[in-house]
C-alpha cells in the first residue's frame, strides 16, 4: 500500500531568529518614530544643552521602562504564538496519524473472511472519505478496486464467499448515494475506475459524474440491473469492450456531455444494454 500523503502546516522560523527579527522592528519603527518627532520640532540641536534636572531624568525613565515593557511585551507575544502555532501543528500531524490508522483498518475489513466485516469496512472507508478531503480520491478509489476484484456468484464455482453479491451491492449503493444531488457529501469530481469490474446489479441511477473520466472499460455485467436512468455524465465515460452476460445496464434517460465509447454501433446495441428512446 502506498504511503498517504500528510497534510503539514506551514513551517516555522527558529525562535532565536523569530525574535531577533521583531526586535530588529521594533527598533527600527522607534528609530523612525524619533527622527520624524526630531524633523517635526524643527531639527533643534544637541550641542550645549543644560544638565538634565530631575524631572527631565524621571521622564526618560518613565520612557526607557515603557520601551522596555514595550519590547517584554513583543517578546511575550511571540512565544505564545510559537507556542500556538506548535500546538497547531501537532494536532494536525495527530490527525493525519489517525486517518491512516482508520484507513489501514478499514482496508483491512474489506480483506476479512466474513462478509459482515466487509460490509463494515465498505461503510468505515465511505465515512472517511466524508471526513478526509485530502485522501477522499484514495477512499473511492479502494471501493472501486474492490468492485474490481474477482467475483464468483455460482455458490459451486471456486472463489465464492457467503454474502459477497450483498457487500458489492451494498458498495454499489454507496457510491451511488455520494453521487445524487442529495447527497451531504459528494464524491462527483472525482474519477471512477470501473475497468474490468464484475457487476451483478446496482442502484446508480440519477447519479452526476463531474469528473474526467468513467470506465466502465472490459467490465462485465452478469446479472441483475445496474441502474444508471437519468444519469448525468459531465465526463468521459466508456463502455469499450463491456461483456453483457446476462446483466443489463440501464441508460435510459441518461445524459452525456460527450458521446460514450462503446464497442458496437450506436444504432445496434447488444442485449443488456438499454439506451436513451429505447422502451
């Protein structure tokens, strides 16, 4: 399994060049602020002033302890933005060590014997998907894949698994109800990556695909209805090379906003395969 992307926040300057750099500021502005009170008092010379008296010296303490708190305060504020900013950080490196726990974990119920724990993991990937706008392409693409795996649907043929046709319907169903206008949080932009998948029906039907591309390349329907009526196919979507062994593909009602890639001509379609003005 390939290593998941982190989301990092933006670095940190070291702390000793942090605050060498506001101090450097905050003396410079106080430069600036002197020489423009200097130029506005009409540039009035240093040179043979008198003793300062005892009430021009508690002045100029009273304004060297202000600079001073001036400067604690600076100093005070950028530690606690340090510290605000570190907390930041490690809470979003605590956040992505926990999505890829819960990625891990899900891929590993999808693996499971039984097909209760699968089902779980379908619903354990799709509910992070929802939760993790950074990896939801990586979750889809772990439903796709699954749909991709070999599938026997003759309980006496070699492979078949107790309650495998429910888990794939029920992936079906997901992905189909992250795609609907309804949906709270929709998987539409993204790819799906049907090639060579095995589908014994499915409930897509009214789904939008926003994305680049749909294949449905070298897929083959076995049986049951996968129901894609009034579909929207905003992106590229291709049938080349689909087997219809049994399995019917509903259209009807659907829209393309490019014409479909099928192997066979449009005028001709092979039984299963249900298009738009067909009965």
């Amino acid at each position: 399994m390939s290593r998941l992307r982190r989301r990092r926040g933006p670095g940190l300057w070291p702390f000793w060049a942090a605050l060498a750099s506001v101090i450097a500021i905050g003396v410079a502005v106080a430069a600036t602020a002197g020489l423009l009170l200097w130029i506005g008092l009409g540039r009035p010379s240093m040179a043979g002033h008198a003793p300062l008296t005892a009430a021009e010296l508690l002045d100029l303490t009273r304004i060297a302890l202000v600079v001073t708190g001036g400067i604690g305060g600076v100093v005070a504020l950028v530690v606690a933005y340090r510290r605000q900013r570190l907390h930041e950080q490690a809470e979003v490196r605590e956040s992505g060590r926990l999505f890829n726990e819960r990625f891990v974990a899900a891929s590993a119920q999808l693996g499971h014997d039984a097909a209760a724990v699968r089902l779980a993991g379908a619903y354990a990937m799709a509910g992070l998907a929802d939760e993790w706008p950074d990896q939801l392409h990586a979750c889809v693409d772990v439903l796709c894949a699954y749909l991709r795996l070999p599938y026997a649907p003759d309980r006496d043929a070699d492979g078949w698994r107790t309650g495998e046709r429910e888990v794939r319907l029920s992936i079906i169903r997901i992905i189909g109800d992250h795609l609907r206008p309804s949906a709270r949080t929709n998987w539409r932009d993204h790819n799906f990556d049907f090639t060579g998948a095995v589908f014994d029906g499915g409930d897509l039907d009214e789904a939008i695909f926003t994305g680049r591309r749909v294949s449905f390349q070298a897929a083959r329907f076995i049986g049951g209805v996968l129901h894609l009526e009034r579909a929207r196919f905003l992106a590229t979507v291709s049938f080349a090379d689909a087997q219809f062994g049994g399995g019917t593909v509903d259209l009807r009602g659907a829209e393309f906003a490019m014409p479909p890639v099928f192997s066979h001509p449009a005028d001709q379609p092979p039984p299963g395969l249900l298009l738009a003005g067909q009965p």
